[in-house]
C-alpha cells in the first residue's frame, strides 16, 4: 500500500501562515498608529473650535458645543474675514499669474537647447534654497520706495519671485516626458510654437499642471514671512490676522482653533476635488 500524505502535514506551512498573520496584524496596527498621529492634532482642533471658552482648557471630548468662537473671527470681535478675502485673492492672483508663466518657462528649457540653459536652470532651482528673511529687507526696502506697502500687489509680486521658479522645475519634468513626435506632428501640418503649445502641450500636461496650480495656491496661501513685513492693515492676510488672537492676557485658543478651522477646510476641499489629478500629475514626469 502506498502512503498518502497531506499537504497540511508538510513542514513550515503553519509557521508561513502565522508570520503572514502576524504581517498583517502588524501592517494594520502601524496604519492606525500613524493614522492616529496625523488625524488627531485635525480631529482635536475641530473640537476646540466648538467648545465654550471656559472648556478650551478641558481633556474631555463631551461638552455643549458652541459656534461663539467662528462668530468672534466672522463679523465678531476679532473679524478676519478681511484676512480670508485678501489671502484668497493674493492666492487665486498668483496662481492665474504664475502656472503660464511657469509653463512658458518650463516648455522653453524642455524644447530649446541655448548657451547657458542649464546653468540658468541651476540658477533657478538655487533660488528654492535662499532663506525668506534673507531677502525680506531688500524687498521692504524696493516696494517703499515704490510706495507698494500694504498693498496685495506687493505681496503678489513676492509670491510669483518665489512660486514661479519652483512650478518651472516642476513643470519641466511633465514637459519633458511628453513624446515630442506628436509636436513634430502637429509643426509639419503648419502649427506654430504658440499653437502647438496651447492646442497639444498643454492639454497633455493638464494633470502636471493641475498639481503646479494646486502647489501655487497652497504656497500663497500659506505664506507668513513676507506679509508680516510688507502688510500693516489694508493688506494682511489670514495667517497674519491671527496674531490678532494673541492677547495681552493670552492666547483666544478657542477663537484660534475656529481660524485654524477656517484655514484648513479650503484646503482640505481643493484636495478633494483634485486628488486624482494630483496623483496623475505626481507621476507623470516620472517616466518617460
């Protein structure tokens, strides 16, 4: 008679199967951990933003909610909504201006080949590692001569200075991986530089593009540096507006978490609405 032996007696194949378990188990538990540490500062400004003053302080995650704190910054006491409407419109401003001109820029350096274009392109990228307050001065220094302080034009200029530079670096890898036969194409039946462009490079470069807009607008939205220096009250942005909430007698964290709210929701929607062009965009200059 001839032995049968089943498979579940071969050696090993319970100890691979517990290690997958326990690979899973541990995959799992290190998703929740960091799951954890980066939705729970989010998920505890959320909470803040609704509780009573006399609660900021508290632990506890049961309390009355309130809306006291989004009427303080929204027409209230400490109103920021001409902060709100500044940094959008220094934000859409920059990035309606910055994202052609970077895409000009970025289509010159991929297509063109000229004495000095990569040494200009390093130049470009080193601009990415001058710190901010190394030139706050000199352009405090240009824009009152100009009389442009406290004005958004100011701190739109500031922005296409640092924004434009970083979005042609990041627009030339897009550009570089779009197949250049279909331009050849495109000038053989008589399209110009201009056209082709327009017509065929930017419709293929949408998603690049989409993810250079998005970097724009969160960069200008953001920025804190130079809007500190170049804004006094006409022209102060959001993140700005909220030193308005640190008192002689502390600190409205009540009042501070509703405005960090007010900060983050935007963004958090834009992200939303383009997180597929996003991740398109991401990779697309990565392979060629």
């Amino acid at each position: 008679m001839t032995a049968v032996v089943s498979d579940t007696s071969r050696p090993g194949r319970g100890s691979r199967s517990t290690a997958a378990v326990l690979g899973r188990t541990g995959r799992t538990i290190g998703i929740v951990a960091i799951l954890f540490f980066v939705l729970f500062p989010i998920l505890w400004l959320a909470l803040t933003s609704f509780k009573p003053e006399k609660e900021v302080y508290s632990t506890s995650v049961f309390f009355s909610p309130t809306l006291e704190n989004f009427r303080a910054i929204i027409g209230g006491d400490n109103d920021l909504m001409p902060s709100v409407w500044n940094s959008v419109s220094v934000a859409v401003v920059t990035t309606v201006l910055s994202v052609p001109l970077a895409l000009l820029a970025a289509y010159g350096f991929s297509r063109f080949r000229f004495k000095g274009g990569r040494a200009l392109m390093f130049a470009i990228v080193a601009t990415q590692f001058i710190p901010g307050v190394a030139i706050a001065l000199p352009f405090l220094t240009l824009f009152r001569q100009l009389g442009m302080i406290d004005t958004l034009g100011a701190l739109v200029i500031v922005n296409l200075s640092i924004v434009v530079p970083y979005l042609t670096w990041l627009l030339k890898g897009f550009v570089d991986g779009l197949p250049i036969q279909v331009e050849e194409a495109a000038r053989v039946d008589g399209c110009g530089r201009i056209a082709i462009l327009w017509r065929i490079v930017t419709p293929l470069a949408a998603p690049g593009i989409f993810v250079a807009a998005v970097f724009s607008f969160l960069l200008s939205w953001n920025e804190f540096l130079f809007p500190t220096f170049l804004s006094q009250t006409k022209a102060t942005t959001l993140p700005v507006g909220l030193m308005a909430l640190v008192r002689p007698d502390g600190v409205a964290w009540g009042q501070m978490a509703a405005a960090g709210m007010v900060v983050m929701v935007p963004m958090l929607i834009l992200s939303i609405l383009v997180r597929r062009y996003f991740a398109q965009g991401m990779t697309m200059g990565a392979v060629k």
